[in-house]
C-alpha cells in the first residue's frame, strides 16, 4: 500500500503546483467537486470536450488569420468560444491569453492577432500536457488498489 | 398547518418534477449546466440555440393539448410517464450565433406569449452591466456571470419553488438540497441533426424521500 500513498501524495502536490504556477484556477476545483460516485469520470469527460473543442478553435484561428482579408468578427468569436470554455474548466493562462487576443482582435491588429494565436497554441499545449500526467496519475492510483484525494 | 403541507408538497414535487430547459451553443457549457442542475434533482433538456429552444417549447405545448385529452384529471407523475413534462425555468447563454439569449427571453416574455410565466435565467461570461439591466428590464429572473458554480444554483431555489407553487403564494424559505439519496437524473437532448426529434428517458415513479434510491440517468450531451 505504500506505494499507492506515495502516488496520493504526488497527486496532490501535482495539482497544486498547477495551481501555484496559474495554469488551473478556481473553476478546475468546481469541476472536482461535481465528480462523485454516480459520476466518476466528470473531470475527465469534460477536459476530453475542452481538448477536442480546442483543437477546432485553434484551427478555425489559423485559417482565419490566414486569410488575405482578415474577417476579425469572426476571429474575435472563436476567440471568444475559447475563452468561455477554457474559463469554465479552469485552464487560467490559456483564458488569460484569450483576453489579450480579444483586445487585438478589436483594434484590428493583424500582428498581435498573429502573436497571440502563437501563445495561445503554446499555453493550450502546455495545459494539455499538464492535464493528461494527472490523468496518468489518477489511472496509476487507481489501477494500484487506491482511491483519489479528496478535493 | 395547509401551509406545512403544502410546502412540503412543493418540496416533494420539486425534487421529482422539476425541468429545466438550458440553451448554450457550447458543448461544454452544456455539460457543466447539466451537471449542476441535476446536483439539484432537476430534469434537465439542453438545446443548442434559441431557435431550438422555442421548437422544444412548442413541441410541449402541442404535447400538452394531446394529453390533456386523456390526462386531464392524472397527476403530474402520469402526465411525466407518458413523456410529457412542461418547463419550469429556462437557463439560457446571452452570447449565441443567431438567435441571442436576449432575443429568446424577449420571444418568451413577449405579450400574449403562451410560455410568459417561465421564469428566465440569463447567463454570460461577460459582467456588462448595461447588458444586465437590459434583461432584468425584459423580465430576466436572474443574471448568473459565467463560469457557474454550485452557490450559484442556490440563488435560483427561490425561483424553482415560485413556479411550482400557485403564483398567490409566497414562499421566501430556501431550501437545503445537499441531500445525496433523492437525485434524479433524466436528461434529454435536441442535437443539431435531431431536428425536434426528443430522446428521452423516463423518470422513475416517485417513492417516499426516505427510501428513494439514487437514479443514475445516462447522460446525452
């Protein structure tokens, strides 16, 4: 059993240097309190969509900013959308960035627009990372006999 | 004590009728909504636009007058069995491509409108304060600022408990609905390729609070 206290434990000190180094806020603690026995794979189910909507956004901003007339209504929506999912499951620096991209968007400024899609691509991939090894650890906790830390 | 009973009617009703209708273009947003609402014993169908919206609400209303023929006299609960259960609260995102939420609470709060007295709830991501008052000033319930988190469920109990009681009465108590051992959760969902085609699941006849087990309902988002 030892072994599943020291995953607990790495668990734990994981998530919360995800919190500390802003890459999840408040928002990802509401999606664990939502997880319960009835509804065991919330947090993973809703993160699955997040990625998969991310990665439609992130190709509809490619394509857009592509374009030789730039339509910023349509690239501030997308923007949009990312901002509201990546908000709502918590993922801090990838919302951050939105915020800023919405701005440039509305100053028609193709340049920041291009700058922003760059870290906005970087903070999203980075996130993803980050999630997916939590993922791992709760499946290796598990799959050892354990249980997960209470949130 | 009439008003005892009849409280602890409502709760009772409550806990097992009450339906809410959320409209958000966002899967995810969806999801979440769904969650929240059934951590609160409430039937939940999730459309993804306002046109969608007033479809589904049309759709009961034509239900309801084909069932009125047979169930005029049968209890809610039949009514429910039979697969028709009318909207209690509308849950809808401000920002949508094409019809906006501000456009469908105008829709159902418009005079002669037959779905006037649902209440409705708008919710944003953005904190515009003009675009508040707008809503409140067309009949808005509530405005919930996006992401929802569970305290914000609470701010609605208020709201469950008015529909469900005759508009006369007033209850002013909120109500606790930690509870874990009465959920119910009975999804429905109108996808872009379903047209007004509804799937559903039926609702388990209603049992004494105390010895109700939980329902796990699959979840279709």
């Amino acid at each position: 059993m030892d072994g599943v206290v020291q995953l607990q434990k790495q668990l734990v000190d994981y998530i919360a240097s995800l919190f500390h180094e802003g890459f999840l806020d408040e928002q990802f603690n509401q999606l664990q309190q939502l997880q319960d026995e009835s509804n065991p794979d919330f947090v993973v189910e809703v993160v699955s969509l997040f990625f998969e909507d991310s990665e439609r956004l992130l190709n509809e901003l490619a394509k857009a900013l592509e374009q030789k007339t730039i339509d910023f209504r349509k690239v501030d929506a997308h923007v949009h959308q990312f901002k509201g999912s990546s908000s709502s499951i918590g993922a801090h620096r990838v919302q951050k960035v939105c915020i800023a991209f919405r701005n440039y968007c509305e100053e028609q400024n193709v340049e920041g627009c291009l700058k922003c899609l760059q870290q906005v691509k970087h903070e999203y991939s980075l996130v993803r990372n980050k999630l997916e090894t939590l993922f791992q650890l709760e499946k290796q906790i598990i799959a050892a006999g354990g249980s997960l830390p209470a949130t | 004590m009439e008003l005892h009973r009849d409280f602890a009617d409502t709760q009772q009703k409550q806990k097992q009728h009450f339906h809410v209708l959320a409209v958000d273009d966002s899967l995810i947003e969806r999801k979440l909504l769904e969650r929240l609402l059934a951590e609160s014993s409430c039937k939940v169908t999730c459309v993804d636009s306002g046109d969608k919206a007033l479809e589904y609400l049309s759709l009961l209303d034509s239900q309801e007058i084909e069932y009125s023929a047979d169930l005029s006299s049968s209890p809610p609960s039949a009514q429910e069995e039979a697969g028709y259960m009318k909207v209690n609260l509308i849950m809808t995102d401000y920002s949508m491509p094409g019809m906006s939420g501000y456009d469908l609470l105008k829709r159902v709060k418009m005079q002669g409108s037959s779905w006037k007295d649902i209440p409705v709830v708008v919710m944003s991501s953005e904190n515009v304060p003009s675009r508040i008052s707008m809503c409140m000033e067309e009949g808005a319930e509530e405005f919930l600022l996006k992401p929802l988190q569970l305290s914000d469920l609470k701010k609605l109990q208020p709201h469950l408990l008015k529909s469900l009681v005759h508009p006369t009465e007033d209850i002013s108590t909120s109500n606790d609905h930690g509870s874990d051992d009465n959920k119910i959760h009975d999804i429905t969902t109108l996808n872009d390729s379903d047209n007004v085609l509804v799937s559903e699941r039926k609702v388990m006849s209603p049992e004494p609070l105390e010895r109700r087990p939980k329902i796990n309902g699959l979840l279709v988002v």
